[in-house]
C-alpha cells in the first residue's frame, strides 16, 4: 500500500510546507553562531513590523499554554484583579491558569457557542480597580471569534489603565488583529495559522506591557520571565535558556510566506475558506456551531444532522480513512459534532480533498447523501472566489 498520511485538517497542527520542513531539517548550529543570530534577530523585527508591536516580540520554545502562562504572569501582579472571559474550553484553561498565581481571580462566562458580552466586560471593569483583562480571540472549542477591535477600543477609551491580554493561539497568521488596536500582549503558537511544526509559543507585548513588568518585583516563573529574555530578543547573542535553532528556522521561513502572501491578502485566503467550507458542510446537513458573525477564520464545529444517527467516533475515523484527519469535540460540545480547522498555508486543492472526504465517509457511515452536493458548492465558492 502506499504509504500516504491524511491531510492535517485538525485546528492544529496545520499542514506544513515543504520548505519550512527543509528548514527543520537543516544541520543545526550554535544559537550563538553569528549566522544564526543575525537570522533570529531579524524575525523578532519581522514580528514586530508585521503585527504592529511597539514593544518586545517573544519566540519561546514551548506551546500555546506556555505562552499563556507567559503573557499573564508577567503583567499581573500577585494580588491585583484579574479579570477571565471564557466561552469555552480554552477560556476555562485560563482561568485554572490565572487561579494559580495568587491573583484576586474574577471571571466572565459565556455559555458555549455565544461569544462573551462587551457590555458585562465594561461594566465589570466598571465595578472593580482591575489590572489585566484577559480574552480570547478565537475560542477552538466553539468556533467563536470575540469582535476584537471593539473590545481594544472599548477598554482603552473606557478603562485605559487595564492591559489587555489576549490569547491568539487560534487566530495569528489566520485572523485580522494588529497590537496597535490596543492589545498589551498578544500570544499565540507556532502550530496554527502561523502554519508552522508544534514546539514554539511567540508573544508580543506592548512598550507598556513591558514597562509593567519592569515595574514589578521579580516574579515566580523563572523560564517565563520577559524580564530575563528581552536581552536575548533585543541580541541573540545573549543567553538566557538554548533557542530551538531548527525550530526557529522553520518559524522565519513560516513569517516568510506569510510575507510573500501579505498578512492582509492571507487573512482574506482564511475568511475565504473558512465560508466556503461552512457553506459546503452544512450542505450535507451538518449544522454549524456558531452563527456567521461570530464565525472564526480559522476554526468551525459542525453539529451532526438532527436523527442522523451518525456515532461520532465512528465518522471521525471513516473521514481519517478517507484521508482527511479532523478532531473531536471538546466539553459541552462532546460527541455531538467535529471540528475542523482551516488553517495555516492551505490550498484550494487540500480544501476539495477534505470535502470529498467528508462526503465519502458520510456514506460509509450510512448517511443518504448525494455524493457530490458539498464538493459542488465548494467547486462554486472556489471559482467564484
Ligand atoms: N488557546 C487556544 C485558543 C487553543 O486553541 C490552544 C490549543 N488548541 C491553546 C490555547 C493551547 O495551546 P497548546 O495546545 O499549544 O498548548
């Protein structure tokens, strides 16, 4: 049999391209090989050029809940409020997070599938002297995208003394957001839309971001501290911790697609698929978790069609056989539909490939469905598009 690995369609990983895996591979050298640093110090600049970051970009060997674990313990102080929204599983994973470093921890729910309120956030920034606000842009278990513009404008014109976290992990490099809007640190993964291998957390952090933790006293997380990696961001010929070279490698090579796209044009090529991909699933009779305008580029929950019968686990498997490998749901949403992410460096073609998978499993599954009906009305949003 010839040995063929389904298509990455999970939200994270994401398919890699052929030449941020050459990179991967390369003969590794010293961090502190001028070759290298010269290299690394000029992505930390392309970060910080690209998403419009007037402070400090981090590259930090780890993943997303590293970088979450990151970008909240360096601008909250033990004892000052933080204040959580969550709207899902990874929301939740923030708040346990935050309840751990001895901050006065209040948060904001949303039930799963809705996006959390503005107004509540206003008027509970409102009621109570508060330090960090902390969100999600796009919340991976649901498929929900917070309306992030309005909330940076909001809570800088409202409340200019709050910093505003926020965890991009399923939103850079797939969905529109720029620190300039307001944003104090931004964190996300190298695993998603920044279309690259598992294994790094990056971060940015406004000039105020890092002046706060300057102002404080030396915090707990030692690996973690900003304060203890800006001389290695600023010149990576300082040392604190060894830099993953081959990984970062493969994350310069990543920025520079994203580059030679243009990070607008690509933010357009997500919200694009994304649509398509909702229009063409739900053609088969698969419910999407969210309503379109909270619908997120990068991520989408399907819902099994009402008295299908399909047994979840049964049909994720039959869409892996396929050739197509797509995640279960999380939480509230368990057993009840899947989740694909359309995200990173995809093409029309990998996106048709998912599709016919879908449907072929469909019918292993014994779902009547017309062979043919999703896969032409992505035909139709590919050509139109
Ligand atoms: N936040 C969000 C929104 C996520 O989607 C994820 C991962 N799916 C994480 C945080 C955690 O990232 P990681 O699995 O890389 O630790």
């Amino acid at each position: 049999m010839i040995p063929i690995n389904p298509l990455v369609m999970v939200p994270g990983p994401t398919p890699i391209a052929r030449s941020i895996q050459d990179q991967l591979g390369r003969e590794t050298i010293s961090f502190n090989d001028p070759r290298f640093v010269s290299e690394f110090n000029s992505l930390i600049l392309e970060l910080k050029t690209l998403w419009r970051c007037d402070g400090m970009a981090f590259v930090i060997a780890g993943s997303g809940t590293m970088a979450m674990e990151m970008a909240v313990s360096n601008v909250a102080a033990r004892g000052e409020r933080v204040l959580v929204c969550s709207n899902g599983h990874f929301g939740d994973r923030y708040i346990d997070i935050c309840s751990r470093k001895g901050y006065d921890l209040d948060a904001i729910k949303a039930p799963w599938g809705a996006s959390v309120s503005l107004d509540e956030i206003d008027k509970s920034l409102s009621e109570k002297k508060t330090a960090v606000l902390v969100v999600t842009h796009v919340e991976t278990s649901t498929g929900v995208m917070l309306p992030l513009l309005e909330l940076a404008e909001m809570t800088r014109r409202k409340h200019p003394e709050v910093l505003l976290v926020v965890d991009g992990v399923a939103s850079a490099g797939a969905a529109e957001f720029y620190m300039d809007w307001g944003i104090d640190v931004m964190l996300t993964c190298s695993q998603k839309g920044m279309g690259m291998a598992p294994g790094l957390g990056i971060l940015w952090a406004s000039k105020r971001a890092i002046q706060k933790r300057l102002s404080m006293p030396p915090i707990a997380e030692s690996f973690l501290d900003f304060a203890k990696w800006i001389p290695v961001m600023e010149d990576a010929m300082a040392y604190w911790g060894t830099l993953p070279v081959n990984m970062i490698w493969g994350l310069a090579e990543a920025v520079r697609i994203i580059k030679e796209e243009g990070l607008e044009e690509r933010i357009r090529r997500h919200r694009f698929f994304a649509s398509a991909v909702r229009r063409s699933v739900s053609s088969l009779g698969f419910r999407p978790g969210t309503p379109d305008d909270l619908a997120a580029p990068s991520v989408s929950v399907f819902f099994y069609p009402e008295g299908s019968g399909i047994n979840d686990t049964r049909f994720r498997s039959a869409v892996y056989d396929e050739g197509a490998h797509v995640s279960a749901c999380q939480g509230d949403f368990t057993g009840a539909g899947f989740r694909i992410g359309h995200m990173g460096n995809l093409t029309p073609s990998m996106v048709v490939s998912l599709i016919a998978a879908i449907e072929r499993a469909c019918v292993r599954c014994g779902c009547r469905i017309k062979l043919g009906t999703a896969l032409a009305v992505l035909q139709e949003e590919l050509v139109g598009g």
